[in-house]
C-alpha cells in the first residue's frame, strides 16, 4: 500500500484489505490512545506507574522491567514506539485502561472511530492472538493519523535510540531510516506468523509518502520493498497538493469511554433535589428496573445524585447521597429484599464525637482493605463536599468505593476506602493526572 499522506490518496495497492497478523504495528495504535491519554488529561507523561506481573513476563523483544517496579509513563512510551516493548506495551494499556481487555475494547473502538474498518484488536502489543487481524490499508491510516492527530509526539519514531528509563534502547527500525532519504518512521514488527511487516513514512521537500508491507521474508527484503514503494510514490505523488487533514475521529457513545464520561459529569443546572417518593413504594419498583437499566443511565444518575448532594452542602443540609448497586451486578430476589430494607433503614446522624463517619452508600469491602485520601480539610462539611466533586470527577475509577471523612488532629482526612490495591494504585493515577492531591492507604 502507497499513500499521498498529504492527501490521503491512495498512490499504489496490492492485496490491501486482505486481514493478517500486524504483529508490533499493533502497537501504532497502542501508542495513539497513550498520546490520547495523555493530551486529554486522564494520565500524565510523568506518573509513575507500577508495572504488573502481567506486564513484567510479557516475551521478548521487551524492555525488561520487573513486577512491582515503578517507572515514568514516558519511558513505556519511548520503549514501546521504539525498542517495540512488549512488557511496555502492556504496561501501557493497563495504566490507561486498567486492564489489557478493557484497552483492547478502546483500540477497537478507536480503530472504528479511524475509519479501519477491517482491523480487530485482542492486545496491546501485537503478538499472535487468534483473531488479531488487520490489513495493510487500515495501518497504512494508522501511520497517517499518527503524524496528523499528533505531531508533538511523532519526532519519537524517527530516534536512532532513546533511553527508557532504565537503559538506552535502539530503534528497530534504524536500518531503514540510515539508508533511505528522508525516512522519519514509522513502525516495525516481527512475528513468526506475520512475518516482517513494516509501516513506513518520508518526507522531501514538500512531499511525504506513507507505505506499508505485510509478509516479508526478512528484514532486508522487507526494507528494500518498503524502498521501493517509497519512490514509486515520490514518482507518482504531485508536487503540489493541498493538504487534506484528517478529521477529528468520532467516537461511538459507549459507557466508559472518555467522550461520554465527560459528557456524563456535566452538570447543567443545579437545582435542589426534589422531596424522595415515599420509599416504601418505589424501593421494589427500582430494584426491578436495576436488572434492564443501560449501564449509561445508571452512570448519569450517579452523577446527578452527587451533583444534587453538593447542593445540599452548599445550602447547609445533610446531603442525600445516591444509593445504587453495582453497574453489572445482576439483582437476585435475596438482593431485592435486602436492597429494600436498606433503602427503609433511618440515617444515621453525623456527630462531631464520632471521630468518624460513612458518607456514602452502605455496602461491604468484600476484602478490599486500600483506599487514597485526596486531603484533610479544616471542617467536616468542606470534606464532605471534596469527596462529592472528586467521584464527580471520577465516577468510573471511584463510584463503588466507600467516601469516608475520618477526624484527625489535624482535621478532617477525606478518604475513598473498599478498594483492591490495584483499584487504588489506578484511581490515583489518574486523579494525580488532572492535578488532584492523591495518596494510597494501606491496610491497618
């Protein structure tokens, strides 16, 4: 495949949309959602994240970090764009995502939103999974969108070799960009089942061609291939040609997804909550709806539910927290019946003697003893009312852990409790990454 990147136009094809393995082009994509990630604050290039023992035993090629190690998100970066990391790869998507499934779900999703119509992503990093497919066309676009959507960050693929925070790595794709003129990138990848494919990109004068080989025998023949496309699209392309932008990619609104999270947490009027039906005549109706609501409506509700709540701090009442069951928990009728004697239980009264008090729905850690503290405040309500704005910030990472202001000598600590240690660990990161103060607390 040959493309005018200018343009988009195609130049020159051959077997462009038969699916195969990509092997490490995968990770093109991979990087896109990092940059992505980064650019709408849901990570910073400088948090450090803990690496997995997923991470850590992915094969080679990788960077070689070891479980529990901690390391700057820009170094999984450098490695993973140019050493080809799998273990940063991976590191990548679960800091992102939380899990490599879950990022999976998202490079498909952005892969559709792209327009790659044949591509489907099963990891992060490219290695041989039973339907991780996709076609020279589609990666040829992923080379492309890479250079458009984010220039800031496409100098990285044209470094001979960078460090990574732990050591200086090399470029697999350094051969190509010593011997052809011009070359800047792109992508690499090698698997026993893909073959060598390479993504490739270059620029003269006013012009920049982007080629992509799937299936070579060898890194040589896979080079002097790509060579020859290249010119073949320098010879072909115009010399002028108006620039044709690809434009901004439209995300499909499914629940989790940045795009509709934000929309979700935007509060446009801020009224006070109306007086609660009588409880004892909706508890049973609601609990027969949890089983059919969309996961989408329970989130927005959520945050309604919070939004009013601070409302009700501002204006000097007890706030009325939002009660609700887990997103994907389905309702038994033992469930039912304890959901309706806990919506029917009184209140309890907050005290300043207590030294401290739930804040949020009733619910049990089920073992999970970590938790964060987003900071000690100087009265009980203003701790109350930065727990509310922070699991509006973060409802995803936050809406089933336990808000919990707890009377120090200082003050009043504002924790978020209930969690696993992964769960924490990830829902400070990203608090920390929109500028947010953020601790993790421990068992004991």
């Amino acid at each position: 495949m040959v493309m005018d990147a200018r343009s988009g136009e195609v130049l020159h094809s051959r077997n462009a949309d038969t699916r195969l393995h990509p092997a490490s082009l995968t990770k093109m994509m991979t990087l896109y959602i990092a940059f992505e990630a980064v650019e709408r604050g849901e990570i910073s290039l400088d948090t450090k994240l803990k690496i997995s023992p997923k991470a850590a035993s992915e094969p080679p090629s990788k960077l070689g970090l070891k479980a529990g190690q901690r390391i700057a998100f820009r170094y999984l970066i450098r490695a993973a764009a140019v050493k080809s990391a799998n273990d940063a790869a991976t590191a990548i998507a679960e800091a992102v995502e939380g899990s490599e499934a879950a990022f999976a779900r998202r490079m498909n999703r952005t892969a559709k939103a792209l327009g790659m119509t044949r591509t489907t992503f099963k990891n992060a990093h490219g290695l041989t999974e039973a339907g991780h497919l996709s076609t020279a066309r589609d990666m040829t676009i992923m080379g492309r969108r890479l250079f458009y959507d984010y220039p800031q960050y496409y100098n990285i693929f044209s470094r001979r070799s960078t460090h990574a925070g732990v050591r200086e790595v090399a470029n697999t794709n350094r051969k190509l960009l010593a011997a052809y003129k011009g070359a800047d990138g792109i992508k690499t990848g090698y698997t026993r089942a893909a073959g060598f494919n390479l993504v490739a990109s270059a620029e003269r004068g006013q012009e920049r061609i982007i080629a992509t080989v799937f299936g070579g025998r060898s890194t040589a023949t896979r080079n002097a291939r790509v060579a020859e496309l290249l010119d073949m699209g320098f010879k072909r392309a115009p010399t002028r040609v108006a620039v044709r932008k690809p434009a901004p990619p439209v995300y499909a609104e499914e629940p989790g997804t940045p795009a509709t999270t934000l929309r979700t947490l935007a509060v446009v009027k801020s009224l006070r909550p109306e007086a609660r039906p009588d409880l004892a005549v909706s508890a049973p109706v609601a609990v027969a709806a949890a089983e059919t609501v969309e996961p989408e409506v329970i989130e927005s509700s959520v945050a309604e539910a919070l939004a009013e709540a601070l409302v009700d701090l501002d204006q000097g009442a007890a706030p009325v927290l939002p009660a609700i069951a887990p997103k994907a928990r389905p309702v038994t009728a033992a469930g039912a019946v304890a959901l309706a004697a806990l919506e029917t239980e009184a209140e309890p009264t907050p005290t300043e003697e207590a030294g401290e008090q739930i804040v949020t729905r009733m619910t049990t850690s089920g073992g999970r003893h970590w938790g964060i503290t987003v900071g000690r405040f100087g009265s009980r309500q203003q701790a109350e009312r930065i727990l509310l704005q922070t699991a509006l910030l973060e409802l995803g990472t936050l809406d089933e852990a336990l808000r919990k202001v707890v009377q120090r000598s200082g003050g009043y600590e504002a924790n978020f409790v209930g969690m696993s240690e992964e769960q924490a660990d990830f829902a400070c990161r990203r608090l920390s990454a929109r500028n947010v103060d953020c601790a993790t607390i421990g068992p004991g």
